[in-house]
C-alpha cells in the first residue's frame, strides 16, 4: 500500500529493570519502559493497535503497584484528540493481547471491532493461575470482541500474525509502508531483545541469548524465542512494544 504510517503514542514511562524485558540479562539496570499504543494512519479507517494504561490506574491495579515510581505523561482521550479522534470514533482495535496493561482502555471505544486471536480470549477469560494477575474480567466486559485464527489480513497492507510466548495469543502486526514492512511486535520487548551485541554472553551473562533475547515475561520460553526469531526475518522495520527509543518518534516512517 506504501501511505501506511504508524503514529506511537506514549500515556506514561517507568524506570524499572532492564532484565524485565531481557531473560535473566541486565539485572541491575534501569531504564524508562514506555506504555504505548499506535494509531495506523492512511487505511481510511480509524485503526489503534493496543490501548494500554495511564500512571494512575496501573498504580491503583494492585497494592503491590502503587509504589512503582510511574510518570504520567497523558491521558487517552488527550492524544486522540491531538490528531482529532475521540475513542467512539474508532473503527478497528487490534488487541495484540490481552494483558491488563495493554488492553485498559479498550472497553472506551465503544463502537470499534477489537480484534483479538481466539486463544487469546480463551486464556483471558480463564487463565491458569501463574497468570491470572494479567488478565482482569472486568476490563474484558462489554468490549465488541471479534475473534482470529492464525495469520489474516485486515485491510490492505495490514496484518495480523501469530507470534506465541509472551502470551497464548500474542499476535504481531504488520504494516505495509514506505519504507517497508514494519512489524509492531506484540509481545513486550525493547530493541536489544532483537539485535544484542555478539558479545553478549562473554561480556553481560553466560545465561544471555543470542542471535536474540527471549523476553523476560512469557509462558512459553521456546515458543517466545521462536517468535522473535520470526518477526525479526519478515519485518524491514522492528517495533518493539516498550522501546525507550520511541517515546520521541513521531510517526514511522
């Protein structure tokens, strides 16, 4: 299609432990961890990718949270209205899963189609116990769910596609623009899950993966690293979920 572009929106930051995102890798180091949904612009559809969280109701989900040291950097509805959305006039919500913190906004878009991988779903609603801090009922309710097998195209140039590990029914999204397929991964990540250094377990961790690192959330560790294996081949642009580096990108291209 080529005059796809993704606009990435950041609602808060936290200074948390790199090894979050990086598998038993950087223990020790901080960084910020963006909270960022994205707006597929040029479909001639009002298309959000994820709608994550703000500050305040990421503190107040648990009591073990409201210490974690968040920066409030906007609401929802301010940055909609920035590019003048509001969330009823939303038409496609792809929800890449459904992990509280990436869908708490979604039920404000009240009158989109959020598309979600079946299995997804199926775990949201009854999740084993390991995770069931991630996945809240209440959030799920009286959102238009619209459910995915596998690999589909939405709208022209625009994709979905399944990359389990980080969750049941994780899917990435990939956009065809002009420079490229760019890939939003799904599943949570910042750039160095895909491209760390080559001396990476001699100089940071013997456990350190490489060609990749395997996320440091995810159910399914193998499936996980397969994933990010399978987005890094197919994407001419990798974007990952909470990158640092795109809190101050505009659009991509």
């Amino acid at each position: 299609m080529g005059k796809l572009r993704i606009r990435p929106v950041t609602l808060c930051r936290v200074q948390a432990d790199k090894s979050v995102m990086t598998y038993l890798t950087f223990y020790g180091e901080k960084i910020w961890r963006p909270y960022i949904f994205w707006i597929i612009e040029g479909a001639g559809q009002n298309i959000l990718v994820d709608t994550v969280i703000h500050a305040h109701q990421y503190q107040g989900y648990h009591p073990g949270f409201e210490a974690l040291p968040f920066e409030p950097l906007s609401t929802f509805e301010e940055v909609l209205d920035k590019v003048s959305l509001r969330p009823e006039d939303i038409d496609f919500g792809i929800q890449t899963h459904l992990h509280f913190d990436h869908c708490f906004n979604t039920a404000r878009c009240k009158n989109a189609r959020i598309l979600v991988q079946e299995n997804e779903l199926e775990f949201a609603r009854d999740p084993h116990p390991a995770f069931s801090i991630l996945y809240s009922q209440s959030l799920l309710n009286g959102i238009n769910f619209e459910t995915i097998r596998g690999h589909k195209e939405i709208l022209p140039g625009i994709e979905v596609i399944p990359v389990p590990g980080h969750s049941p029914g994780c899917q990435a999204v990939s956009i065809d623009t002009e420079a490229g397929r760019a890939v939003i991964t799904g599943f949570c990540c910042i750039k160095e899950n895909f491209f760390p250094a080559e001396d990476i377990k001699e100089k940071v961790s013997p456990f350190a993966g490489y060609p990749v690192i395997i996320p440091g959330i995810q159910l399914n560790a193998i499936s996980a690293y397969e994933s990010i294996l399978k987005v890094k081949e197919i994407a001419d642009i990798v974007i990952p979920m909470h990158e640092p580096g795109l809190m101050n990108i505009e659009t991509i291209p």
